[in-house]
C-alpha cells in the first residue's frame, strides 16, 4: 500500500506499526473525526494461495471484527469500524499508547515484573475476562503479547482474530480447522492440546494462568525448545510453585494462579470473577509492594529426562527479533504473527548458539526473511517461498558458514519447495545435503538431523524408489523411537509414512497392519479427530480396498468423512478427498446410482468452493463420467469426458497424466458406442503421450498399447493387433525385439 492511502474517503494510512504473514497494522488518521488510530489490513489474495485457507483467512478476520465490535470494555480494545476497500479488508481500532507484555519482559532483561503491577495486571485481565466470558466469548489466544499496559497503567485484551462465540461453535470449529496454528504452545490449555474436548471460557483462565506464572518468575510455568514438550508438559506435568522461582511471590497469589494451572477445568476457578476477588490480598497480608523483588533473571524449572534433548520453538517472550519494531509512541492493538509449527511437525526449529554473532542486525533481517518464506510456503506459494529461502540460504552460508544450523534450517525449506514444486530429482539432492550437514553439525540422531533424513526417504518414494524410500524411512524410525519414544508425534509420522510406503512396495498386508497401529496410536496421543489421527485411518481405509475389502473400506472412508466434518468442517480440503475415496468405494460395490448421486453432490461443492476448473473438481466430474459409463449412459459419460479432457488439457496441459486418464475415458466411450476407429485414434494419442512421458516400459504405456491393440482386433486387424501384444510382452519382460 502507498503511505499516503485512503481508504473509505475516510482512513488516510500514514505509516506501518506492524506487519505479519496475512497483512499490516498502520498508523492511519480518521479524517471525518481528527483523530489518530491504528488499521488493521488483510493483504489481498492472489490466484496462488490456496482457497480453502484463503476463505478461512476472510472469514476469520471478518469475525474478529464482529466479536471485538460487540465488547465495550476498558480493558478490551475498542473498534470503530470494519470494511473492505478495493478488496483489501480492514479493521479500525483505537490506537493504543503503551506495550505488550511480552514487550515489557523483554524491556526488563526478561527479568519477572515487580510483583505489585503483575497483581494489578492480573485483577485488570480477570474483570476484562469476565465481562467477555459474560457475553459468551472464549479469546482462545490468551498470551503476552495480546495483552496490553497503557502508559496510564490500563491494561487491554486485544486481537480476538480466534475467539468464539458460544453460540457458532460449529462454524468456529471449521474455521480452525484449516492447518492454522490455534493458540500458542506456551499459553494453550490441555483441553486444547489433545482434541475432543469442549474449549470454554475455563480454557482463557488457563491461558492466564501462564501468563501470570510467567510474568511474575520470568519464565512459563513450561518452558522448553521443542513445542511438543512444551505441550506434553501443559497436558501431563504438575508445575512447580511460583515460590521456587521467586520467594517474595505472597501465598495467595501463587494459590490463585496454581489453581488456574489446574489439568481438569473442573478444577479450575468457575469464572474470572471468582479469580478477581481470590487476587485481592487478604487482611492482615502484606502488600505486594512491601516485598522486594529480585534483580537476577529468574532460573529455569527442572526438566524431566523425556524433555532433555528435546529441541525447537519459542515462546511469546523470546529475545529474537521481530519483522518490524513498534513505534516507542504506540502500541499495537494485536500481534501478527504466523508461527511456524503449524505446517508440519518436523519441520526445523531454531537451534541456540552456542557463542553469540556480531551480526546481530543483519541476522535479524534474514530471520524475519526466512519466517516470512515459511508464511509463503503455507500459502502454496512454493515458488516465491523458493526464492525467499534461496537467498537467505546465500547470505546465511556467508555470514554463518554452510553447517550452521540457521542455514542448514534456509536450505532445508529450499528442498522442501524443491518436493512441492514438482522438482524431486533437485529436492533429493539437497536434503541428502542438508542431512549430511546435519549430521556433521548437530549429530546423527538430532531430532533436525532426522527431519532432513525422513524428508530424503520421502522424495525417494516420490521417484519411484520405494525400495531405498523404506530403507531410509527404517533408519530414522529406529532412532526416532531410540530419542523420542514410540509414542511421539514425529516417531508416529515416520512410521505412518512407513506404511504409506510399504503400500507403494506391494506389501498392502503389512501396510494395512501399521497403519491401523499408528491410526490407534495417534487417537491415544492427540485424540480420536486430530487430522494426523484421520490422515492414518484413511490409509487404513485405502489398505482395505486394495485388498478387496470394499465393504470394509467402504464403511471406514464414511467413518474418516464424519470425523473430518466435525474437526475440520465440510467444506475442508480434506474431507471432500476422502468423499471422493467413498464414491470409488460406491463404484466398486457396484453401486452405481448411488455413486453417481455422490459425485454430482461431491462436483457440486467443490465448484462452489474452487470453481469449474480446478483440477479437485475435474476429478469429481471424472467420477461422473465413470459411473455413467457403469450405468451403460454412454453418450452422456462421452460428452462428460469429453469436456473434462478439454478443462484438463487447458489447466494442467495435454501430457499431464489426468488429461490422459479423462482422454482414455473417451477412447472407452466410443468403443462402446461402436466408434472404434475413432477410439483407436484416441487410444494411440494416449498410448504415445504415455511412451514420451512415462518411458515406452512404464505399466500405464504399456496399458495403453494393449488398448490400442484391442481396438485393432475390433477392427478386425488381426495381425496388427498381435504385433502390438507382442511388442508390449517383450517391453513388459525387459526384452528390446
């Protein structure tokens, strides 16, 4: 946006006070009142982003606004007004003069705050709660940095971008569905952890209770690198008492913020009220003012051996830098951050380092350059996300050395835009790269060391080299159960893509056997609906099918579609896919009415969510072919292929193999309908394509030399048609004559 923008004829933009993945926070003068406030602006989406996440994105940013409009409290910020200017949406809100809690601690050396301000912190936060706890509002984010101290000493909620409302948690729960981080690990109650239990307003009172932990020792009640221990720790471990880190902490305060710590919300205090009136000092108790507060940095707690060796993330009041600093005249009214963990759990995590840079500012422009990579990569927009790591990569290997683990960390997401771009051969290469500086920085069994290992094992299986894919995946498996256990979220994924693998490899028994193992195992750890759960239960499905138990699979798929309705939402990505798995299972039941019925629903949502010309939705339209030619309809199932192989030819080009399939399909068509020397034409133009793209060996050629050779006998060109049956034999058995 230029600086000097208006938006409405009203909003005149003036300069950036934040900035985050999804969009800005500007200083911005109210011309129609004279008065100063702070903009908040979702970036326009392009046609790359996906627009599952995209809608998601919109519909959010829409109900922050709605939510926060409808509180009118001292200590929530206020909105003025919300609305969309050429097709930027944006959110306007009093300006805020003051800083964040997690500010604050950094200001102090994150040394704790004197212990009479976090007892008024806490009282202000606890009547704010209430209020918004009243109206049926769960903030569900509750951490340091969306918490504000004025210069007045107020202190304000802010930034409600994944409240709920009591009343729509159904269309809540398809809003955080969508791979989004919800929450920060730091401040996240354990109902919020597992999945499949109810998040209410007794979720915010935990929330606050790692807030006032942490404000007042310095550090959070659980406090490590790796995110899931940080997780495991809210979900399993008792914290220690306040007391242990700072002595000077009054008994009622620490009382009042352990029994906010409490796992069971049963346990916790019923309503922030109830927390309010528990924070005012008893008769006879000194003030909080009257003790003094130490000076040194709080210690860090104990951690448990499982914990240890454990690596990765940070928590709201890291000393790393940030994108753009506020200016010291104002604060802002909500953090935009995008997180990293939220794209996939092996994905590399900061490691300390062990003496400190003299590069401290151009290490923090590149850090804000590689998080704003990763913003891309969860967009889908691989290319540009490539771009971004390549050059932090250059800069990170000349400032840092190449096994640095910060540019080890830049060149593996290069190999992972490298895998989503279609270019295995190049991300092959650069995770063995990666893996081999992994290991010579940071050890075999490093939990990163094993990422880059694991990301190599998959790239294989990408190539068509499951043999070397399952020797790899075989390895890291062992050592993942050696240093995390058997039950940890990475181990679990490793040994899902094991099974996934050994599928590919033509063991569907043994597939099918440890995929259930992990679907069981993933339900135990992180809920019966987590999507890591579902994704292992739909291939358990897939196993069923390939083993001819289509009833079983049939019956599975619908199980995998319920869930995912109620985590992710209907129209999530996917739940439609394993809504097309149910229609192959309707097709090969011989359901055919049925099936067809299925897809036309199945086509239908997904051209209102993605359009006519997405490939998901070509392949649903496919299925309605398909099942036309079963129901004997085949000049309808011919205009269908037909059409779908003209769509596909143009958005995937005419040697993509979905064309080739929707190509074929007209071949089939024709010959049914007694059309074979046009189908011989068609079954040539695939069978070549095949050849050219696949190698003249490959099964789908040689599938499709086989076609062409039925059509010749069709045609009665019996000679032709054994010439080519015995070409294909001699290609299958490896022969040249």
């Amino acid at each position: 946006m230029a600086e000097t923008r208006l938006i409405q004829g009203r909003y005149r933009l003036l300069d950036v006070i934040g900035r985050g993945g999804m969009g800005e926070v500007w200083r911005a003068q109210d011309e129609a009142l004279g008065r100063n406030v702070a903009v908040k602006c979702l970036k326009p989406m392009t046609p790359h982003h996906d627009t599952a996440v995209t809608g998601v994105l919109r519909e959010r940013f829409r109900r922050e606004a709605r939510v926060a409009a409808a509180l009118q409290h001292r200590g929530v910020t206020v909105v003025h007004d919300f609305g969309e200017d050429d097709g930027v949406l944006f959110l306007v809100m009093e300006l805020l003069d003051g800083r964040n809690l997690s500010q604050l601690l950094e200001d102090n050396a994150n040394h704790p705050l004197p212990v009479a301000e976090v007892v008024d912190i806490a009282v202000q936060v606890a009547g704010a709660l209430a209020y918004t706890h009243d109206r049926g509002v769960v903030h569900r984010d509750l951490k340091p940095a969306n918490i504000m101290r004025l210069t007045d000493g107020t202190v304000k909620i802010c930034d409600f971008g994944i409240a709920r409302l009591g009343h729509i948690a159904t269309t809540s729960s398809r809003l955080t569905g969508t791979g989004i981080a919800m929450g920060t690990p730091h401040y996240m109650s354990p109902e919020q952890i597992g999945g499949g239990r109810t998040v209410d307003h007794r979720s915010d009172l935990y929330s606050l209770g790692c807030v006032l932990y942490e404000i007042a020792t310095g550090v959070p009640p659980f406090d490590d690198e790796d995110a899931w221990a940080v997780l495991v720790g809210h979900r399993d471990t008792v914290p220690q008492p306040l007391r242990v880190h700072r002595p000077q902490i009054p008994d009622y305060f620490q009382s009042a913020v352990l029994d906010l710590l409490a796992k069971s919300p049963e346990d916790r205090p019923a309503h922030a009220r109830d927390l309010g009136r528990r924070l005012t000092p008893p008769i006879g108790e000194p003030t909080p003012a009257a003790a003094p507060d130490d000076a040194g940095p709080a210690p860090l707690p104990a951690w448990p051996v499982w914990g240890r060796r454990m690596t990765g993330g940070h928590r709201a009041t890291a000393t790393g830098p940030r994108p753009l600093p506020p200016d010291p005249a104002a604060g802002l009214t909500g953090e935009w951050t995008t997180g990293t963990a939220a794209r996939r759990a092996v994905a590399p995590r900061p490691v300390r380092r062990e003496r400190p840079t003299p590069f401290p500012e151009a290490l923090a422009v590149l850090a804000s350059r590689h998080s704003a990579g990763l913003s891309l990569g969860r967009l889908g927009r691989w290319e540009e996300a490539g771009e971004v790591h390549r050059s932090v990569a250059a800069e990170r290997e000349h400032t840092l050395g190449p096994d640095h683990p910060d540019t080890l960390a830049s060149r593996y997401e290069v190999a992972f835009t490298l895998s989503r771009t279609g270019r295995a051969e190049d991300a092959l290469r650069a995770f063995q790269q990666v893996a081999d500086g992994r290991e010579r920085a940071l050890g075999a069994d490093h939990p990163d060391t094993l990422a880059a290992r694991q990301e190599t094992a998959y790239v294989l299986g990408q190539l068509g080299r499951h043999l070397e894919a399952h020797d790899g995946y075989t390895v890291v498996l062992a050592a993942r159960e050696r240093v995390l256990g058997a039950d940890h979220p990475d181990t679990l994924r490793c040994r899902h893509n094991l099974a996934f693998n050994l599928n590919r490899l033509g063991r569907v028994e043994d597939s099918f056997r440890m995929a259930g193992e992990v679907a069981a195992a993933r339900a135990r750890v992180l809920g019966a609906d987590h999507p890591d759960t579902l994704v292992s239960r739909y291939e358990v499905a897939y196993a069923l099918g390939q083993l001819g138990r289509w009833p079983e699979a049939l019956a599975a798929y619908r199980e995998v579609v319920a869930a995912r309705e109620r985590a992710l939402g209907a129209d999530h990505p996917d739940t439609l896919a394993a809504r097309y798995e149910v229609g192959i299972g309707l097709g090969r039941l011989g359901h055919g009415s049925e099936a067809l019925d299925h897809y036309r629903d199945l086509a239908a949502d997904r051209t209102r969510i993605s359009g006519p010309d997405d490939p998901e939705t070509l392949r649903a339209r496919h299925g309605i072919g398909v099942n036309l030619g079963r129901l004997a309809r085949w000049p309808e199932a011919l205009d269908q292929a037909r059409d779908i192989t003209a769509r596909r030819e143009r958005v995937l080009g005419p040697d993509h193999p979905d064309t080739l399939v929707s190509r074929r399909e007209i071949a089939v068509a024709l010959g049914w309908l007694g059309h074979w020397q046009e189908a011989l034409t068609a079954y040539t133009t695939v069978a070549e394509a095949r050849a050219r793209v696949l190698g003249a060996a490959h099964p789908d050629a040689l599938a499709s030399r086989n076609d062409e050779a039925h059509c010749l006998e069709q045609l009665g060109r019996h000679d032709e048609a054994m010439a080519l049956y015995r070409r294909a034999a001699s290609l299958r058995d490896g022969r040249t004559g």
